[in-house]
C-alpha cells in the first residue's frame, strides 16, 4: 500500500503541528496525544484532510 502524508491538528485550539505518514487504506481518522506548543500541554491530535 502507499503511504500518505497527513497533518495532525490540535482538538483544543485547532493549530496543525505535525505531519505524519499513514496507510492510505486505513477508514478511520488518526487520533494521537502529542504535545502542542501554543496550548503548551499535551492534548488529542485528530488527522485533518
């Protein structure tokens, strides 16, 4: 399968901090804990298209 990038937006204040390469075949939406520097504490990262 190919790899895609994807960017990860943060849940509470919706700035996109990372990128990240996923499987282009998976259905559901990548959710990770990551640490965000403009709420300067670790919150839930959704994937955006």
């Amino acid at each position: 399968m190919a790899q895609v990038k994807v960017a990860l937006a943060c849940s509470v204040c919706g700035t996109r901090n990372y990128t990240v390469s996923t499987n282009q075949a998976h259905t559901e939406r990548l959710e990770l804990k990551k640490f965000c520097k403009q709420c300067g504490k670790k919150t839930i990262h959704r994937e955006t298209r």
